[in-house]
C-alpha cells in the first residue's frame, strides 16, 4: 500500500515521471521480508536487502558476490582473494578508488572467503554519498581495470599478506589441519591461496575469473542504515539495472567430500615457544539443521568458564587458553579447536586430555542445563548483532554465502528451539574419533564412516520463513555538534563526585551504551605496584560474594547485555552494553562486581597462565618485540614508575608477583569515588533513574585518594634505528616514532590532522601506502599517523609510521620511509590531496559521531579535560579553512627527516645490511 501511494502522490505532481516509477516496479519485484530486511529481485537477478535503521545516522552498502575460494581450480589457489584486492584498482568512472573512499570518510574494506567475496563501506547517511558508493559498486562489477600492471604490483602485496600468516604457528598448523582433513572439496585449501599461484596467475586467468563471476545473477547487495527505501529501490534500478550478465550460464562446483576413512594427524615443526594441539571434525553445512545442534555443542564444550574443555584443560592447568572456529559455509565444513599449551605443561598430556573430553561425549552426554546455558550465550550474541545494522550489514554475507540471507534468522531459531536430545545425537554422529583430523591414521578392522548429506532442499527451506517481529528503524538523529550538545543531559550527582553526561534517543533494539569511569590516586600511588591494578580490574568479572563466575555469565546471556571492565594505576573503566528493558538489572549486576568482587585464586592462576603463554607464544614475534624495543629506547622514567617501558622479562616478574593479597589490597585502597569519576549513557535510558541509581548504590562507595593525573610530559625521542632478527619468520615489520610537543588544543592541531592523514592515513591512498603497496608492491600494510596529547600540560604527542613486508624487502621499505618522509618535507601537499584529506577528516568525525560506544569516549574526554562538543566544532571549522599553505607550514614545523625518527625493524633479516645493528632472538 505504501509503494501504491507513493507512486500516485509523485503521478500528480509529476505526469513524466508514472512511466520511470512503473519501470522501477517492473524492474525491481519484492520477494520477501523477515523481521525488518525486504528482499527485492530485479530482472537481471540481482538481489537487493534493504534494512532502514533510523537511529544508525550513517549507511552500509555492503555487496555480495556468490564467489570464493570454493570455486577456484587448478593453478587457481588465491583467486578469489587477488581479484578482490584488484578490484580496488579503479574503473574509467572511478580511476582511484581508495581516494574516493577516503574522501568520503568512509570505513570500507573487502574480505574473502569459502563462498563469497564481498566488499562494503560504511559512510555518512546523505543523498549523495549513497548516490556515490551504488554507483561505485555497479560500475567495479563489470568495469573494474584487473589491469596486468596493476597485477605485478598487487600480488607481491598479497603475497606478503600470505607472508604475514606464515608468522603464526597456530595459524600454520590450522591451516595443515584444514587441509589434511578434505581430500577433494576447497575447504581444505586456505582462501590466501597458495604462494605460487599468487605469484605465477596469468591476467589472462584473472580476467576471466572475474568476468565469469563478477554478475548481477551472482550478487546481492544489501542496504542498511538510516536511507529512503522508495528511493534507494530507483537509484538501485538506475545504477545496477542495465547491467547484463554473460552468455555463459553459471555452474556450481560438483566437488563432494567423501567420507573420512579413519583419524588423521598433522605434525608441524617451527621456531617458536608456545606448543599448540588441535583437532578438527567434518560437520553439515550452515543450513543443515544440525549446524545449530553443533554450534550448541561446541559451546557447551568450549565456553568460558562452564565450556567441559575449558574446565578439563584451563582449570585443570593443562593448557593456557582454547578457542574453537566453525565456519557457516554452504557445503559440508568443519569444526576446528585449538588448545594453547605452554612449554612447561605436557602437550601429550593436553592432547590426551582434549580427545578423552570430546570422546567422552558418549558416556558423559550433555545436559538440559548446558544446553539451556549455551542457548542463552549465543542468542545473547545474536542480538547483539541484531540490533546494530551497520555490523548486521556485513555479518549477512557469511549466511548469503551460504545460501540465503534467512538463514541467519533460521539458524537462530534453530538455536532457540535447541534440545539436549538433538545436541547428543549430533555430537554421537560427528564428533568421533574417525571423522577427526589430529595425528596419525590408525588402521582397524571395523571402520566407522560419516555420510554427511550436500547441500540440497535450500530454497525450500528459506522460501516461506517469516521470521519474527523485528526492533523496528529507531529514531533519525542528527549526529551534529550543537544538536549532540543540545541533546546532552549533563552535571555532577548530589550525594556523590560523579559527572555524569547523558543522551537520550530512541535506538533500534532501544539499546543503551553505558561507561563508567572513576579515577584516584597519584604518581606516588602508584610506584613499584607492577601489573597488580590490572589484574584487580580483569577479576572483577571473576566472581564476587554473591554470585560466582559462572552465575555472571548466565544472568548477562539471560539478559542479552555485556559488562566489561578495563583497569591502569588510578584508573577504572567499566563498560556495560545493554537495553532499556533490562539495563536496571544489568546494573546491578555490574555494581555487584564492582563492589564486591571475590578474588579467587583459581581464577588468578588462570589469567596468569593465560598472559604468560601470551608472552612466550610472542618471544619470537616481529610486531610484539619491535614495540617493545621501541619503548626500550625512548625510556623516559626509572624502574618502577607507572610510566616505565617494561622488558619482556619483567614483564615474566610483573606477572608472577600478582597474588590474591596484592590485589585486596590495591581494591581496598585505591576502589571507590574520591573527586573525580564520569558516568556516560547514551540510548533509551531514563536519565532520572539513572542518577538514582548511582546516588543511592555508589554514595557509600568511597575512597580517601583524591585523583592527580600521572603527567607524562614531552620528551624529544632518540634517534636509532635498529634490528632485532626473528628466525623463521616469513614477515618484517618497521616502526618509526618521531616526538613533538603539541597538544589537541594547540592552534596548529587542524593542520596536522591533515597533514597525517595525507601522510599516512586514508584507505591506501596515503603517501606511505601509495609508495610501499600501490607503486613499489612491496607492503600488504603501510601507513602511518599523527597521535596528538589530549593534555595540553603535558603535550606529549608523536608521529607514527609503519610497514610490514617480506624481510628480503627491508632496503626498499627504508628507502620508502626516508624518501617519502624528505619529499613530505620538501614539497608539501596539493590542492587535491587538501581537498580529500579535509573531506574525509569531516566525513569520518561524522561516522565517529553516529556511533553510541565512540560518541561516548567523546562525552567522556569532554567531561574529564571541561570541555564541550564546541570545541571539536571549532577544529572542524578550523580544518575546513585550511590552505595549502597552513598545512605545509605545519609539516615543515613538526616533520622530521628519517634520520631523526626512532626505528626499530623485526624479521628474518638476511640481506639487509642496510641496517646496521643486530639484535637477534633465540
């Protein structure tokens, strides 16, 4: 009915225009709608979801194509993967991708995997940026470039990217496993693909591989956010409609796995501390009904702390940590576990323990209660995605390419509706010995084989599902300052130093962000307390005297919210994400783990042991020892002040001097309200209420430590630049830190905004990207920034740049850095790249307004340093009259040539003499 009178509203205003509208409706036909997202099809066989979010403030486009590395054949192993990147590249009506995206202020990127390639930003909601980013996906459809010059720089890039992978044994021994586990089918083979493909595809091939499945019959493309549906649905029409597919009909892959013929094991040897097992089983595909059977099993097995692994290995101090992965893929696929085994516990033993565990299924079937805990944790974490469209937007690729969209809201349902009976009898059915990839085939004489069915009857399935009442479009907000200000609820509580700022809208979902921040404490405070206030904070979600770990669990699933706490020296941060109906209850339930938190020494040892195989599974990792050479060689304060750059062997002593008395201890000294703490709602909140509450739970809650921010004032860095080697890894990283002394409030602030985001910033537009990865081909990741001090006392601020490339590389990127840095200075900017930088740098503040949890660290900053959303409208008023002239003023002022940075480069270096000293890890 809505559609009828829209179109006669425009008939009688508009007489030319009834014969556009009726191609529009004969052109686009609507086919479904579940719980808020239409589906439309347009002659072509695009499909197109639509999923208005009033309250969003910003827009997704986010499309899919039915295309991964599934279908990839022989000598083809990447594919999928490098025509995403290439797709990047431009078209004859947008020759330079990544600068339109940065102007835009967007927040976009492509991702790859099993069944489908998609590729999305996310902008601020206008007219013409919608306008934009649809014309944009329509012409890179068939227009791309996949240009064979283009290709000799990117797939260097993407090697490197392949490279960065080889880093991780956790990440090569999932990969063996996965590949070891599927004879015939492409789930075995990874999505980066094989290096030796990436580097020998002809462009050939890959113009072909594009044009074959770069289509409207193989595309969806799904629209979220605060838009018009009646015009999105004609600006759909204009942009995509006339967009023929080929000749050639397509086919999908026959490929079917067969059944496993017994256990398989997979042994890996490389450099590194950290031991690792793991064991995979082949599983039904996503929209099997016993995917959701499964995904409850796997919880009940792998949660934290009620999960029966995570109680066999972590609490039985066998392992460190576990986490587990099923991919929701179209055909049949997996179910992967990894279980982190420090060097000083048994990886046999942890091995023994984790097959005893999955094979005691049998005898020891799962519960009413586990099913109903788990259920309860993975709707909880349905409905968070549910209620965040511009997240919702990209998340529906994974079901799309597994067959249809519904199956998102299927497989929920299916979770919902989940019994224990149906649990066991999956878990009896796949989770055996013979369907499991570990170690070794084992012969015997009556072998057990599991016939997993293909994919069949999906149309079926999804075509008359309704879905649920939906959380409806929300308010439309205006994200600008002064509305924000205006909207703004803001003030000191009666009874008790809170400052509270408040913003009441109406949310999707009516959803409420929540951050509570108290502060205490000074410099003197804090001397040699080590890694303890950390520690105190991160127990606080670990039981308290009234209800246990496991109890905070079930009551947060039960009541779809999230709790989180953060802690420093005289710092305590507590986010709670939550709605309007149960906000009241998830704040009891935060304020009792704040206010009476039990340390448990269990728990304790766990962290411990968990942070400590985090340290030695990094020992050897190129990123991880770089930054902290790079805090080594800038280290401005003695051993034992809170700001003290700590060794990876102090770290080693940090963490085995926390005890539970320690930590009692700094709570009872330093939790508590003295003068300085900030509460910040944004959401369907009651603000009466919420000041209520607070007066009355938290009045009574103090501490006698008046709060003096710990200063950390400018100090010039020490130029150097060093290397540490790292044997057996296939990637290098350089970071380089310049200081200056400036601060956020400093006039020059504007420009250097710019001028960073130019240098280093933007979506591979920047000058460092645009030489490392566009020109040379030589970095899957270069850029850097401009990190500005908050603290105009202290003015301790810094500029940052970075790469990380293959280590024989390491000469190219120095002479990247240092040239480019030196033209920086030396010429400056364009008008053009003023004109993207400042647009983008608008666009982004934008988003970042439109975004609940980042407006909130806003409100949070204004409060703390008593400023309002004025200032950040003057910067932005100062950012838009920027001349070319401002902006190279500020760089010649604060840039520095190379040779005055702080640099340190981790990786495998063999030939690179060019940096001088050597460092080498063990």
């Amino acid at each position: 009915m809505k559609k009828i009178n829209y179109l006669l509203k425009i008939s009688l205003c508009f007489i030319l225009l009834v014969s556009f509208s009726t191609a529009v409706e004969a052109q686009i036909k609507k086919t479904a709608s579940v719980e808020g997202i239409t589906e439309y099809k347009l002659d072509n066989g695009m499909k197109v979801l639509l999923f208005p979010d009033n309250s969003a403030q910003t827009i997704t486009v986010n499309i899919t194509y039915m295309v991964g590395s599934r279908h990839e054949g022989y000598g083809e192993k990447g594919m999928a993967h490098l025509l995403e990147h290439m797709v990047f590249k431009g078209t004859p009506n947008h020759p330079d991708i990544p600068k339109e995206l940065t102007e835009r202020g967007s927040r976009p990127n492509g991702t790859t995997w099993y069944d489908r390639t998609n590729y999305y930003e996310t902008f601020n909601a206008n007219d013409e940026n919608l306008d934009w980013a649809l014309d944009l996906e329509a012409d890179r459809m068939v227009n791309s470039y996949i240009a064979k010059k283009d290709l000799e720089s990117e797939f260097s890039v993407v090697r490197n990217e392949f490279e960065s992978g080889e880093n991780s044994p956790t990440g090569v021994l999932m990969k063996n496993v996965i590949s070891a586990a599927f004879l015939w089918h492409n789930y075995g083979q990874s999505t980066i693909g094989n290096r030796s493909d990436i580097e020998r595809v002809p462009i050939e091939n890959l113009q072909a591989f594009y044009k074959k499945y770069y289509r409207p019959d193989n595309a969806i493309l799904m629209v979220t956010g605060k838009f018009e549906a009646d015009k999105t649905l004609a600006l759909i029409e204009k942009k995509f409609a006339g967009i023929k597919n080929p000749e050639t009909p397509l086919r999908d892959v026959p490929t079917i796995e067969p059944a496993q013929d017994g256990e398989k094991r997979v042994n890996l040897s490389r450099v590194g501390d950290l031991q690792v097992v793991s064991a995979l089983y082949h599983t039904p595909a996503g929209s099997h009904e016993d995917y959701a059977a499964l995904a409850v099993a796997e919880e009940v097995l792998t949660d934290q702390p009620s999960g029966r692994l995570y109680k066999a290995l972590v609490d039985g101090k066998k392992a460190s940590s576990l986490w587990s992965f099923s991919p929701f893929t179209k055909e049949p696929s997996f179910l992967y576990i990894n279980v982190d085994v420090p060097s000083d516990k048994s990886l046999a033993e942890a091995e023994s323990t984790l097959l005893s565990v999955l094979d005691g299924l049998k005898d020891k079937p799962v519960t009413e209660e586990e099913v109903k805990r788990a259920k309860a944790n993975l709707l909880k974490q349905i409905d968070q995605i549910s209620r965040n469209s511009a997240y919702l937007g990209t998340y529906m690729s994974e079901f799309i390419g597994a067959g249809d969209w519904r199956l998102a809201f299927i497989t929920r349902d299916r979770i919902e509706s989940m019994t224990a009976e149906k649990v066991n009898a999956a878990a009896q059915r796949y989770l055996i010995n013979t369907n499991r990839t570990v170690g070794n085939f084992i012969p015997t004489k009556t072998p057990i084989r599991v016939e997993i069915e293909h994919t069949d009857g999906l149309d079926a399935l999804v075509s008359s599902y309704k879905g649920k009442e939906g959380y409806g479009a929300g308010e439309a907000f205006d994200v600008s300052y002064e509305n924000i200000q205006n909207r703004l609820d803001s003030g000191t509580l009666n009874k008790t130093p809170i400052e509270y700022g408040f913003i009441k809208k109406n949310n999707r979902g009516k959803s409420v962000t929540l951050s509570f921040t108290i502060r205490n404490g000074n410099v003197n405070d804090f001397m040699n307390k080590g890694k303890v206030a950390s520690y105190t904070a991160r127990m606080l979600n670990k039981g308290t005297q009234n209800n246990s770990r496991q109890d905070i669990e079930d009551k947060l699933s039960a009541l779809k919210s999230s709790v989180g706490f953060g802690g420093s020296n005289g710092r305590v941060n507590v986010y709670v994400s939550s709605t309007e109906e149960n906000l009241m209850e998830t704040l009891a339930l935060m304020t009792d783990m704040l206010k009476n938190p039990k340390f448990d020494e269990a728990e304790l040892e766990k962290l411990k042991t968990q942070e400590l195989a985090g340290i030695e599974q990094n020992k050897t990792e190129p990123q991880f020892l770089a930054q902290k050479k790079l805090g080594a060689l800038n280290q401005n304060y003695k051993k034992g002040h809170p700001l003290y750059k700590t060794s990876l062997e102090e770290d080693i002593e940090a963490i085995n001097n926390v005890t539970v008395d320690a930590i009692q201890n700094y709570y009872n000294e330093f939790y508590g309200i003295s003068d300085n703490a900030t509460l910040i709602a944004i959401g369907n909140i009651n603000e009466q209420s919420l000041k209520d509450y607070f007066e009355k739970e938290f009045s009574d809650f103090k501490s006698d430590k008046p709060y003096t921010p710990i200063s950390d004032k400018y100090i010039a860095n020490n130029a150097a630049n060093e290397k540490i080697k790292t044997p057996d890894k296939k990637n290098a990283i350089s970071i380089g830190v310049l200081a200056f002394e400036g601060s956020q409030v400093d006039e020059d602030y504007a420009a250097l905004q710019v001028a960073g985001s130019i240098f280093g910033g933007g979506f591979l537009n920047s000058r460092i990207a645009g030489r490392l990865r566009q020109k040379d081909g030589i970095s899957y990741g270069a850029g850097g920034y401009v990190n500005a001090d908050a603290d105009d006392k202290d003015k301790k601020s810094s500029i940052l740049v970075y790469a990380i490339y293959a280590p024989e590389n390491a000469a190219k990127v120095q002479k990247g850095f240092s040239e480019e840095i030196e033209r920086f200075i030396a010429d400056g900017i364009t008008e053009d790249e003023l004109k993207v930088a400042v647009t983008s740098w608008v666009q982004g503040q934008n988003v970042s307004r439109a975004k609940d949890n980042e407006l909130s660290s806003t409100i949070n900053n204004n409060l703390y340093y008593d400023r309002d959303m004025m200032f950040y409208k003057d910067i932005e008023d100062r950012v838009t009259s920027l001349t070319v002239d401002d902006v190279n003023k500020v760089i010649k002022k604060y840039f520095k040539t190379f040779d005055n940075w702080t640099v340190v480069n981790a990786g495998d270096f063999e030939k690179s003499p060019e940096i001088k000293t050597d460092k080498k890890v063990d």
